[in-house]
C-alpha cells in the first residue's frame, strides 16, 4: 500500500500544477488588434488613449492600434481577419463579418459659404466646392446628398483642400472655391478650424442647410439626421445664426462577429468607465455613446456590447459554471477510479502476502508427515525463499508491521516445526538395530540352556 503513496502524491501534483498553469493562461490579458485611421488623425488619438489607459490599469482587455490610411482601409483589414476590432465609419462601409462596440463620435455634414445666394444645396449647381481632406468617402457622400436634390455630380467641381485653416484662403483670398464642405465631429477640431479661418480671411460663414436630412436616412440608413445649434461654433456673434437640420454620419468601434462575448463585454465596459479620464486628454472621448440596440437598428450591435447595455452581462460562475461541474464531475470520476485502482492493487498485494503465508502453512503441515532428510531440507529451501520474498516486499513497502509480524511467526512456527521432525528422524536412526525393522534375531540358545 505504501508505495502507491507517491504514485497517489505524484498524481494529486500534476493535477495542483495544471490547476496552476490554467489560471496564469486565463490571467493573461486579451490584447486586440485595432485597426484605425492615420497617426494624428482623431480617431487614431482617441484609441491610443484608450489602449494607454487599459495598460496603465492592467486590464484584462488591452488594445493595440494598427495604422491605416483611413476608414476605408481599416474596414478592409477587419474585413479580412487582419484586426480584431476597426474604426469605421457607417456611410463608408461596415463590413459584415464585424458589429457594433460602440459609436465612437458622430460627423455633422457642414457646407459653408460666403455668398448670401448660396443658401440651399440647389444653389450649389455649377459651383466649386472645396472639400476639406477630401477622403474618397466625403466626395461620395456630396454625390448622394446632390442626387438627392436633382443636382448630377458632374454638374458641380470638386477641389481638394488641405486642414480645415485653407478654407478661407481658397473662398476669399484665392477664389479656388464657392463653397466648402467638411465631415467632422462638431466638437472636433476640423471643423472649428474651417469655421475660424474663414472668419480671420474677413468673411461671413452661412450655413447651407440639408433640411430633408431625415428623409437621406430613411433612404440610406447609413446616414442620419442632426441638428446644429444656435452658436455652436462660437457665440459673439452666434456661429450658426440659427439652429438647421444638416446629414450626419457615425464612426464605429466594431468588432469581429466571433469574439467571445465576454471579452467584448468588459471592452465596452472599461470603455465607459474611462470615458470621463479621457476626455481630459482627448475631448472627443465625450462623444462616445452606446448604439441603437433594437431589434430594428439598420446596423447589429455585436452580442457582448449589447449585454452590457442591456445589464445582462454574465458573471464569471454563469460563463463558466458548466466547466465547473463537468470539472469536479471529472475529478470525482478520476478519484473513485484511482481509489478503485488502489484497492484493487492493495487487494492484489494482499493476496499475494496470503498465498507466501498458506505455503508457510503447507511447510508446517508437510514436515510432521515428513519421513526423509532431504524432504526436509527441501522444505527448509522453500521457507529461505519465502522469507527472501517477505524481505523484498517489506523492503519496498508493499508489507505494513502487521505484515512483518504475521511472516515472522509464520517462518518462526516452519522453522520449529522442520526442527521437531529432523530430531525425530535423528532419534530414530540412533535407536538399537534390534528395533530397526526386519532385522530382528531368535532366542540366543546359550541364554536358554543356562536358564
């Protein structure tokens, strides 16, 4: 029994080890791969705060930003596997192996002008408009909101512009542009920039107002509606002069449909939590919100989002209660089957300790019919080799003291016994040839005559 011990040790040690290595694996933090727009760029400031603060913290979820071109491109890397989460935005293209995280900001369609007889998107026709940064998404979203109004594409000139610090030069310096169009939050720096500039070049901004703005989101659900208030660029004098209804645009932290829930949970958690510490460093955190969650939302909010909006997010014993009970059933199976292979080799050894005891017994029962000195010596051979045995088991723990004890008397009593029928057999030789059998003689007749 004893030297299943350490076989029962041994195994009780791998199973505390894989416990161990188990936890440290599912400790380690969950580092994303975020694919955003280029460096500098607010998107690309905005997730890299997030992920400094989720490292500084030791979060669970970490995030690490990956570079792009634009909006478009980083729909192309989620699109093909090559990031776990993207910054794209709805008019763009969201791609359909991702869902939404959260709405990260809204971009507020601005067209502005300095002439007074541009004061409707109609009046545009024939006209130059500047776009500022002017992404292939912004010219064709200018396409849609021209269609809308019966005005064709070609019937207007696109001019590319630089920052948002060009758009009074190009409309009243330089004469490039009649308008100007930019997509920015309207917190964002782009569009207060364009605001300002045509304000220092000496000019006037209006505000042309995209009044059927509700009606382009009934038409693509990628857009949407938004109302500029009454200064909102500025107070002194009121920057819009008055409150008008313009197109808007979303961009999106989406993740890949198949990220565990959980994982997307705690993201969109910490990304709330954060929101106030890093709106002292990026402003723009301000603008995060949650999605529209309905059933009918246009665009699917990714599972693990949703339960957290929804306070339905599972504990850690709800995930993995299952694991837990199929664990300790699994446990509790391999501990009655190591107890049943314990006994059985106990009873094995048992046994075998049995059986070197009934040969002792048979030596003590063969030695009182024993008529021959080599029998006996024979039988004496065979307890030698049962005490050798009785040593090597007890050598290797396979035989407690009680064991030890019962083989002792058991050789004691072989012993005794082969001792008592040798001594009889020595008797028996050293007796008179008289008393030998067979060998026995008449009367002496000298004996008889004296007689």
């Amino acid at each position: 029994m004893r030297r299943h011990i350490p076989i029962v040790l041994a195994a009780l040690l791998a199973l505390v080890a894989t416990a161990l290595l188990a936890y440290q694996w599912l400790g380690q933090p969950t580092t994303l791969r975020v694919a955003v727009g280029p460096s500098g760029s607010e998107d690309a400031r905005l997730v890299a705060a997030v992920a400094q603060s989720l490292a500084r913290t030791h979060e669970d979820v970490r995030l690490r930003p990956v570079p792009t071109g634009g909006v478009a491109e980083s729909a192309g890397l989620a699109e093909r596997g090559k990031a776990d989460l993207a910054v794209v935005r709805s008019d763009v293209g969201i791609p359909a192996n991702t869902q939404t995280v959260a709405i990260l900001h809204r971009n507020a369609v601005l067209l502005l002008a300095t002439d007074p007889a541009l004061a409707a998107v109609p009046d545009l026709r024939g006209k130059r408009i500047g776009i500022v940064r002017n992404p292939a998404g912004n010219a064709r979203l200018l396409g849609t909101i021209l269609e809308h109004y019966d005005v064709p594409a070609e019937a207007v000139t696109v001019v590319p512009l630089g920052d948002g610090h060009e758009a009074g030069e190009a409309l009243l310096r330089d004469h490039r542009v009649d308008a100007v169009m930019v997509v920015s939050p309207l917190t964002g720096r782009t569009a207060g920039d364009v605001v300002s500039s045509i304000a220092k070049a000496g000019g006037t901004p209006t505000f042309i107002p995209i009044g059927e703005a509700a009606v382009l989101a009934r038409r693509w659900p990628a857009l949407e509606s938004l109302e500029i208030a009454r200064g909102t660029f500025g107070g002194t004098p009121p920057r819009p002069a008055e409150a008008f209804t313009t197109v808007g645009v979303s961009h999106r932290l989406v993740a890949q449909a198949h990220l565990a829930d959980s994982t997307v949970s705690e993201l969109t958690r910490l990304l709330f939590v954060n929101r106030p510490g890093l709106a002292v460093e990026v402003p723009l955190a301000n603008q995060i919100e949650a999605p529209d969650t309905s059933k009918s939302a246009s665009l699917p909010v990714h599972t693990g989002a949703q339960a957290y909006y929804e306070g339905e997010v599972e504990s850690f014993f709800e995930r993995y209660g299952d694991w837990f009970y199929l664990l300790v059933m699994c446990v509790s199976i391999l501990g009655s089957a190591a107890a049943t292979l314990v006994s059985r080799a106990a009873n094995r050894s048992r046994a075998r300790d049995m059986a070197l005891l009934h040969q002792l017994l048979a030596i003590v029962r063969a030695s009182r019919d024993v008529e021959d000195e080599g029998e006996l010596a024979d039988l004496d051979r065979q307890a030698d080799e049962i005490l050798a045995a009785a040593l090597a088991r007890a050598g290797t723990g396979a035989i407690d003291n009680a064991g030890v004890a019962a083989f002792t008397l058991g050789l004691d009593q072989a012993r005794r016994a082969i001792a008592e029928r040798r001594a009889v057999l020595l008797e028996r030789q050293a007796l008179p040839e008289r008393h030998a059998p067979g060998l026995e003689r008449g009367p002496d007749p000298l004996s008889a005559a004296a007689e």
